[in-house]
C-alpha cells in the first residue's frame, strides 16, 4: 500500500448477503446489522445543569408579561418577534402568554439553555459521528442528554430555551424539524410554561419557563421526584427527541431529600451524590454504510433500533462500588418496551438484589 492510500473500512458479511440478495430479488432479505463491541466505554453522566447552564442574570431580563421573544426582535412587532403556531387560541397574544403567580413563586434560581446541533460518536466502532441535536450553554458546550436538573420543591426557578437549530427542513439527515417546545413531563406547570405541543417557536426565538416547583394543590403527597424535559413539537416529538432532545430533571423535598445521611426520621435515606444516577435508555439505528444515526418517519407501527443507548453510549460499562446504588430509568423509546433486571455475570460475582420505593411520585418514569 503506498503512503498516500487510505484504507477503507471493511464491510461485514451480513451487509455483503443482503447487497446479493437486493441484487437477485430487488429487496433485502433482511435488515443489514452492524456489530458493536459490547461494554467499551464508560457509561456517560449528563452533567448537572447548576454546573454548566445556571446563570446568575438573564439578558434581556424575564418579561413575566410575556414569556416568548426573538432574540432580535423586528422593531414596532407586539409579539417581540415570537409568533408561535396560529392555531394555539390566543397564543400571539400578551397576557395569554403572560408567566402566571411570577411574583408569588419568584425564581431563586435562572438558567438559559441553548437547543443546537452538534456532532456525537454514539460508540467507538463507528466510522464517523452523527449531527444530533442537544442542549448547550452560551460558552458553546453541548449535551444529549442535557444537564440533569437537580430542583427542590418550595425553590422556584426559570429556565430560558433559545432555538438555535439548523434551518433546512427536511433537511437534517432526512428528521427532525427546526422547531422546538419543551415539556417537563407529567410536572404541575401552568400551560404558558408547560411546552404544549402547538406551543413551539422558530429558530432566532426563546421562551422562558417558570417552574413553580409547588406541590400540585398544595399537597406533599403530590411530590413527584422523577421527571425528564423533552421536545413536545406537534407532529415530530418522536423525530426531535430520537435526535437527542431530551433530560433528566429530579426534585427533591423533605422526605427525599437527596442526603441519604438525612438524620430526619421521615427521610427516606436513598443513594445521594454520585450513587443516585440517571439513565436514559434508547434505541437507535445506524446506517450500515455510513454508520450515521438513521429514523425512519414513515415507520407508523413503532420504530425499533438494533442497538439499545444509555446516555447515548451504545452498551456501556459502569464500574461500581459494593454499596446502595439508585438508578433513575427513563425509556425515552421511541417504541420500544424493556425489561429491566440485574443479573449475577460471573460466578464469582456477587449477588445483586434491588428494592423499589413504591409508586410515590414517580419514582420510575417512562416516555
């Protein structure tokens, strides 16, 4: 080989079969697979979104009149440049998206996000990254899955989300659509903050979220501990949030009070700090050629992929210590249906049991 030739991936087997195949009889005999060396790389953690998207003043500051504005409005727009979709009643309109009891839950904690594509190597076997899309800060960085939020009920906070996606539908790889609207899934938030799917906004446009972090009718036993944010766009969530838009978000009160050190009685004592760890679990496709992320969303009956994600690694490894563990699964599909169970792996491992606090809150959570 000389010097200046390159070499070129080798192609397996079961891709060469089907290429035979789709030449004999015009289809394929079946979907081309692409082998992944299983528990190679670390399992990722998102980071904790205090830690890369808090900031200590937003700017312009929050309009509790209005909560959606383009980041340079037009002059003389009575909308701020945010036209959100027509068919939401009164959507363009101020008060309608006027942040409602702002000044009875004022926020004491402000974060800004930023949604933006950016390029992921889903595990190390694959030729090349795939353009996903994630959930950044203003220095550039960014996550899929995005900063983990760690609130605490009686803490309100605002989270401002600028759509910074590509222009070019259908563009994009082929999904997923430039448009965006977030929802903290199944929480207690008033509908102007809450990401209702016609409630998405354009490219160049923010919308800030008032999270009240209240219990629902003033009720502990309300609490919900589990939750993960997620793009709601009418017609193209599954598109978006295959395509990397999606987080975890855990609240915590007196009882789960994220100290497992907690001397309160009333605590429930569960793994704190670095043993309380999201998962995120997805399936995904890659294409067998070019080893980039695949969708099909002409796929009606519920898209699968070949190879299962956590935290967008494909089969990672976790190294662990012989303690208490509390992992935070969230399937975020797009269709498929797991089931979860620890198992022994050697003879010589040890023996592994789990415990379920029970139905308070959502504790578990799935798309």
């Amino acid at each position: 080989m000389s010097s200046d030739a390159k070499a070129v991936p080798t192609v397996d087997t079961d891709i060469l079969a089907n290429f035979v195949c789709l030449r004999e009889t015009g289809q394929f005999c079946q979907v081309p697979k692409l082998a992944l060396t299983p528990f190679v790389q670390a399992l990722p953690l998102p980071p904790d979104a205090d830690q890369v998207v808090r900031v200590s003043v937003l700017s312009p500051p929050v309009d509790p009149n209005d909560n959606c504005k383009a980041e340079n409005p037009p002059p003389g727009d009575p909308h701020g440049g945010c036209s959100l979709y027509p068919g939401e009643p009164g959507a363009n309109r101020p008060p309608d998206r006027a942040i409602q009891k702002f000044n009875l839950f004022p926020p004491v904690k402000q974060y800004e996000m930023f949604v933006r594509p950016f390029q992921h190597l889903f595990h190390p076997d694959l030729m090349q990254p795939s353009t996903i899309w994630g959930y950044g800060n203003a220095a550039g960085q960014t996550f899929s899955p995005g900063p983990t939020f760690r609130a605490r009920y009686g803490d309100p906070i605002v989270v401002r989300i600028h759509n910074n996606l590509p222009d070019g539908f259908p563009g994009n790889d082929g999904f997923g659509i430039p448009q965006t609207t977030t929802h903290l899934h199944n929480f207690h938030t008033a509908p102007e903050s809450d990401g209702g799917p016609i409630m998405f906004y354009d490219i160049g446009r923010y919308l800030d979220h008032h999270y009240a972090l209240a219990f629902a009718g003033g009720d502990p036993r309300e609490a919900l501990g589990q939750l993960w944010y997620h793009d709601h766009r009418a017609d193209f969530t599954s598109q978006n949030v295959y395509k990397g838009l999606a987080g975890h978000f855990l609240i915590y009160d007196d009882r789960d009070s994220n100290n497992e050190t907690d001397r309160s009685p009333s605590a429930f004592h569960l793994p704190s700090g670095q043993f309380d760890v999201p998962l995120m679990v997805a399936d995904k496709q890659f294409d067998p050629m070019t080893h980039k992320l695949v969708f099909n969303p002409f796929n009606l009956d519920g898209f699968l992929g070949q190879h299962v994600t956590v935290n967008g690694a494909v089969t990672p490894y976790m190294n662990v210590l012989a303690r208490k563990y509390r992992f935070r699964i969230v399937n975020i599909g797009p269709s498929r249906i797991y089931t979860f169970k620890t198992c022994e792996v050697a003879p010589s491992a040890s023996t592994w049991s789990s415990t379920s606090p029970g139905s308070r809150g959502a504790f578990g959570s799935t798309s």
